[in-house]
C-alpha cells in the first residue's frame, strides 16, 4: 500500500476495526474509506454494490462482523449465520467485482475444531467437528475465507485471510450478557466493587483454557501482513499463550481492585476446553505481540472507565 492508497476498513467503529484504523494513521495513511452502519448496511447487497461503484476502494480491511460471547452466539445462531454471511460475501464479491487490488479478511480461531490438536496450526481448519456453542459464526467465517480461497484460485485475486484468538482492548463490548469473557468479567467485577458485592459468580469451572491477544497488537500485524504476505492459507493471530478462565478471573478482579470471592456455577457452559494458536507462521513472517496480558487488562480496564457510553452497554 503507497501512503496515499484509497483505503476501506469495514467496521472502523468496532474494537478490531477501529484499532486497524489507529494503526494506519500511525503509520500515515491518511486516504481512508469511512462508512458507518448507519449509513450502509453491509448485508444489503445493492447498497454494498453502489457503495463500491462509487468509492472504488484499492485496499479493503474487512472487520466488520456480527460478535459476541458465548450467550449470544448461542441464543441467535440463525441470526448470527445469516448476518455474517451476507456482510462478507457482499462484500468480497463487490469488491472482486470492482477490481480491488488487495483484500484482507479477518475471522476467529472459533473455526477451528473443538478438539484440535493443540496449538491449532491453519491446517487443522475443517478436519473435525466444531464447538457447537459458536458452529453457526464459525461456518459463517469458514465461508468467507473460503470464498476468498477460492477467488484467488479462479481469478488470480489477492485476498487473504487472518484468524485472531481471543481479542480484549479499547473499543470492547461490556454489554453484561452478549460480550465476550475478558469485556464481561471487567463489567462484571467493576459492578461488584462499586456495589461491594460480597462474591462474583461466574460460568463454568474455570478450568477452560484461554488465549488472550491485545487489539492494538492484532492491528499491527494486520498492516503489515497487507504489505509483506499473500497466500491461500490463513494467517493465525495470537500471543502463543495460555491462561484458565479462573486464572483470568482473578487477575481480571486484581485488575479491577475487586478483592470478594469468586464463585463457579458449574450448572452453565464451559465452551471449549482448550483454544491455543500455533502462531508460527506469522512469528517466522516477522511479526510478534508486543502486550502482556496484565498490562494489556490494565489498558483495557482504563478504557471501560473512561467511556461511559460503551460502559453502559
């Protein structure tokens, strides 16, 4: 990308879009496509097509997507698949169609196998059954980087595509019931400090094994996998390490300043029992994350505090 490239990132209003977009002025970009939902419904097929018609993008980031944590992908499976398909395949075909000369497609590690071996390396994708609680946002993201697979194969098109792990930072979710486990432990603990709750019940066991990488880190490597790789194969996103949801829990509280008892209901969901990423690939590409998890749930800690807006979501 030349410093002046006519850029589009899908989603600039949320967590991963919005740090892709931070990471590009940083690194002076200043020629940018900006286009909130409000003002196009990317599940919209004519308008997504008018909209690249008219603007004819030459780089696409393509974060925007229908999320959530385990409740909601649970409750709206129909909701989740449907809406993520027809913003994505929208999306990549209007821009194949409107000759953009590179895409970047980002998905979830949540298409990989519920049991995989571990770490998941990218070829481990579709050779088992998935985690049911999220099957239906994960065969949505199947379906678009397949799409975009299949694009470079027919076509000759340059599209790849980026799976990161657990994701937490500024621009996160805290919605108490739809959000994912970083974003709702932080809402979580917060509101029992604030109301000195004696105790913090949460899901599961705690036995879970976790993921976690910094959005500012993911976005980082997103630039520069836009200019230095291209390939069918996906690219993993992630630190390389593990922690359990317990231990998570606590270090969430210590963050807080939450200093009650946890409490385990062991009558709801685990998810996944382990989720690590082989991160080899982009490491021997050149990229490492730079945010320990301790500093990274202090930032994102700050960022709850200070938008009380998104606080009370």
């Amino acid at each position: 990308m030349e410093k002046n490239s006519k850029i589009y990132v899908a989603g600039h209003k949320g967590m991963v879009g919005g740090a892709i977009l931070r990471e590009l002025q940083k690194q002076g970009y200043e020629n940018f496509i900006l286009m909130p939902h409000s003002d196009l419904d990317l599940c919209d097929q004519r308008a997504v097509e008018d909209f690249f018609e008219s603007e004819k993008p030459e780089y696409v980031f393509l974060a925007a997507a229908k999320v959530g944590g385990i409740i909601a992908n649970s409750e709206a499976l129909a909701d989740f698949m449907y809406d993520n398909m027809m913003l994505e395949m929208n999306v990549i075909h209007s821009a194949f169609k409107n000759g953009v000369k590179k895409l970047e497609f980002l998905g979830s590690s949540c298409i990989y196998p519920r049991l995989a071996p571990q770490p998941m390396k990218e070829s481990c994708l579709l050779t088992s059954e998935l985690e049911k609680t999220n099957e239906a946002y994960a065969l949505a993201k199947i379906s678009g980087l397949k799409y975009c697979e299949f694009l470079n194969r027919q076509y000759g098109t340059d599209y790849i595509s980026v799976m990161p792990t657990n994701l937490y930072g500024p621009g996160d979710n805290y919605h108490p019931t739809h959000s994912h486990v970083v974003p709702a432990l932080i809402r979580k603990f917060h509101e029992a400090k604030e109301n000195g709750a004696p105790e913090v019940v949460c899901w599961g066991d705690g036995s879970p094994l976790r993921e976690f990488l910094y959005v500012d880190d993911l976005a980082e490597l997103c630039v520069f996998l836009m200019n230095n790789y291209s390939g069918n194969e996906t690219v993993n996103a992630g630190s390389g390490k593990e922690i359990t949801i317990k231990e998570l829990s606590e270090l969430v509280a210590k963050t807080v300043g939450y200093e009650g008892k946890i409490v385990w209901d062991t009558s709801k969901p685990n998810g996944t029992p382990r989720k690590l990423l082989d991160v080899s690939k982009a490491t021997n590409l050149g990229w490492t994350y730079h945010t320990e998890l301790e500093d990274g749930l202090k930032l994102a800690y700050d960022d709850f505090l200070n938008n009380p807006v998104r606080a009370e979501r």
